[in-house]
C-alpha cells in the first residue's frame, strides 16, 4: 500500500491567487507542482538539485 505524498505550499505563497508552488518529500527526491493545477503532474528533483535550486533562489 502506498501513501499519498503530503504537499504544501510555498510560504510566500499569497492568498491573492498568483503563482503558487507546492513541495512534497517523495522517496528519494522532493517533488515540485503548481497549486492551482495539481491535477497536471510535479517535477521530481533529487535532494541535492532541490537544495542547489532553493539556494539559488534565495541568492537572487
């Protein structure tokens, strides 16, 4: 039986419906999707790639 990935949402996410991002931890990697649109896939990224990413956000 598997479980269900648990997904939230970006903190700087807004409420006013703009562009969201939701994270769930996947086995193995760390999934990446649109929240308006979860319906439509994720992106899978390993950890390593997931963390270079959030740091090169964060630097921008």
């Amino acid at each position: 039986m598997s479980t269900l990935p648990t997904w939230r949402k970006s903190s700087y996410s807004g409420g006013q419906g703009g562009n969201c991002v939701e994270v769930a931890p996947l086995p193995g990697s760390v999934g990446v999707r649109d929240s308006k649109n979860p319906g439509t896939g994720h992106q899978a990224f390993s950890p390593e790639a997931f963390g270079a990413m959030v740091h090169a956000i964060k630097a921008f």
